[in-house]
C-alpha cells in the first residue's frame, strides 16, 4: 500500500478545490479506514466550498458525504466492522450516541454530530477515515457507484417524503429534480404516492416523467402555484422542496394543500417570505428535514437493493472536480455525478 493518496481539497471558499497528494490517514482507536471506490457530488459540497451556510467548515477541509469503499484498516477496538466490508461514509459521521436526539433516533440534530465532507474530511480522497457505528452497510448486490447517491441524495429525499406524512394515493409534489429529486420521484411512487415534479429545467422535468411523475410543472413558466394547485386539485398533500433556490421555497408553501406539509430539505443560504395567513387560515405545516437516522439510511438502501430506485449516475475521475462544481453551480448535471476512483 502506498502512503500517500490524491485528494482534492478546499483551501479557500469560493476558490478551486486543490488536488493535493496527502498522507493516507492512520484510524485512531474506534475509527475505521476506508478505501473509497466512489463518491458522489452533492450540490452541499457546493455550498461547502463556498462556505454558504452559518456554521462553516474550518479550512483547508476534503469535501465528499457519499463515499462508498471497502474496509481497510481497523483502528483499536472495532469490531462493528470488519476488513473487507463494503460501507458508506455519509453526511452524518458521528453523533454522541446518548444525547436526547440520539436517544430517540434523531441523532443528525445531535449537538455532538460530525459531518463528513464538513466538520470532518470526506471522500473526495482515496481514503476516508469513518467512526464504524455510523457507516452505512451496503446491501451485497448493490453496485458502490450506483450505491453512492443513496447514502445522502437517497435517504434525504426518502426521508423527506416520509416527513410530508403523504399517504399512498395522495399527491406529492417535487421541486427540484436534481441529485435529491429524481431519486425523490422513484421513492414517492414506490411508496404510492403521485407526484408532481416542478423543476426549471425542461430536460430535468422530461427526466421526472421518464421515472413515472404523473406531471409537471415548469417553474420558470407562468404561474407555477396555480398549475400545481389546478393539477393535485388543491395543492400537494406533501410538498418536497429540494430546489436549492430561495424561489422554490416561498412557492412550494402556495403548492400546499389545506391541512398539508411543506417539508424543506434544501438549503441556498437566505430565508424565505412566509405568507403567515395562508399558513395559518389553511392549517399549513412547514417543517424542515435534515438527511435521517441510521434506520431510514437501512430503508433507503432496501428500496434500492430490492430494484424500486436506482440513481442515475454520470462517472468522473476525482481530478474533474471543479468542472463537475461548474456544471453543479449552473445547472448542467442531468441527475448525479459520482466520483469514480478506478478512473484518473
Ligand atoms: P442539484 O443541483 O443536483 O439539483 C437541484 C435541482 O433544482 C436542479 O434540477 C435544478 O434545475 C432545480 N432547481 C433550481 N432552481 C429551481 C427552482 N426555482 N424551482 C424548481 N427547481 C429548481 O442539487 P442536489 O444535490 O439535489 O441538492 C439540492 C439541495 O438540497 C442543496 O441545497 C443541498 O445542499 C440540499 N441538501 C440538503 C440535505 C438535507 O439533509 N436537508 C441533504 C442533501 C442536500
Ligand atoms: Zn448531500
Ligand atoms: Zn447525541
């Protein structure tokens, strides 16, 4: 094994990330090393890079939440894991294991959490260093590419849908058909729901159609509110917003049924006008979801271990990055890019 391994790092916000040879990680007691195959591009790497949100990373930092690799080295101690296991490295790190939110499986709003690609390095690397209780297991005939954008796209958009409470044989409407949204249309349909896919893209809505939305709206044309409310007769019985545009997010209030709920998981830095009487005088919740547990992760990867989703993935080598971030930041990536570490 050699000692040192590519990755491509972010030394200043809003600058080009650096492809740098580095020493490849020793895991301390507890951690694990993992020898990455693949890793996708989330548009949160974006925002990362740019240091978009509140709490920013602390520079230089290696950005990448869906790392999948084999087992490669235990540190002292482990035995949740073993070599050779194939896992994934999400968004959620780490979290205390005994705080209130872990207590009842809400351990991404732990106060302890350790994000990946964040507050801890990430998998745009040739190796990743993981804590083993938080690794996402991955089913065996799961292919890791494929397997890469379920492990934040996946299970964000999965457990979004879950938070809107839409019951089969309702409406639920998609803004955004991107990473999180075109695997958010294949599990709204495998869950029973109809969906309403709204994107400003047309490629992305005739994409959204391909999966099986039974419409869509073009945001950019007309008036999106009312062709949502006129084609769910009355808005979604859940909305998704995944759109990472402040617009997105004031219209997908007005795209809520009465008694319906608007769950946000994008995250464009900025807040939103909320119309308080509309909210109020039509018993709107709104109400934001932030990746999910260790047990929606397990669900999400069943969905697609049993053929109900599967990602639609463009590969890349590691040293495309910031061209990859450019087509990101305009809209030119059709559905996920995935970070293919055979590739060079
Ligand atoms: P993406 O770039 O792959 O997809 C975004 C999609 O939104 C694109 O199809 C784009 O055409 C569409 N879009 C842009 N403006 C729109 C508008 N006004 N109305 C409707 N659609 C519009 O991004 P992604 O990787 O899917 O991530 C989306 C957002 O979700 C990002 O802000 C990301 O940080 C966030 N995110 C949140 C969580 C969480 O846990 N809450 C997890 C992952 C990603
Ligand atoms: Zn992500
Ligand atoms: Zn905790």
């Amino acid at each position: 094994m050699s000692r040192t391994m590519h990755a491509a790092v972010v030394e200043k916000f809003r600058e080009p990330l650096v492809l740098k040879e580095l020493p490849i990680p020793t895991p301390a007691a507890g951690q694990i090393l993992v020898k990455t195959e693949a890793c996708g591009v989330c548009h949160t790497d974006l925002h990362a890079a740019r240091g978009d949100w509140p709490l920013k990373p602390t520079l230089p930092f290696t950005p990448g939440h869906e790392g999948i690799g084999i087992v490669a080295a235990l540190g002292a101690g482990v035995t949740a894991v073993k070599e050779g296991d194939r896992v994934g490295v999400p968004w959620l790190f780490s979290a205390c294991g005994h705080c209130e939110y872990c207590l009842a499986a809400r351990e991404p709003v732990c106060p302890s959490a350790q994000f990946g690609g964040y507050t801890v390095n990430g998998g745009f690397a040739e190796y990743i260093i993981a804590d083993p209780s938080y690794v996402a297991h991955i089913p065996a005939h799961l292919e890791p590419h494929a397997a890469a954008p379920l492990i934040c796209a996946g299970i964000t958009s999965y457990k979004g849908i879950k938070e809107t409470q839409a019951r089969p044989g309702e409406w639920i409407v998609i803004s955004g058909i991107g990473g999180l949204g075109h695997l958010g249309v294949q599990y709204a349909i495998a869950m029973g729901l109809q969906v309403c896919a709204v994107d400003v893209d047309e490629g992305k809505l005739a994409h959204a159609k391909r999966l099986g939305a039974s419409a869509t709206v073009n945001a950019k044309t007309g008036d999106p509110i009312t062709a949502v409310q006129k084609i769910t007769g009355g808005g979604g019985h859940g909305v998704l917003i995944t759109a990472p545009s402040l617009g997105a997010f004031k219209q997908g209030v007005g795209m809520t049924r009465k008694w319906g709920t608007c769950v946000l998981v994008g995250l464009p830095p900025g807040d939103f006008p909320t119309p308080l009487f509309d909210v109020v005088a039509n018993c709107i919740s709104i109400r934001g979801s932030f990746v999910g547990s260790r047990g929606d992760m397990a669900e999400a990867l069943a969905f697609a271990a049993g053929g109900k989703v599967k990602a639609d993935i463009e590969l890349q080598p590691l040293s495309a990055i910031n061209a990859v971030f450019e087509r990101l930041e305009h809209g030119d990536v059709p559905s996920r890019v995935v970070l293919d570490f055979a590739k060079h």
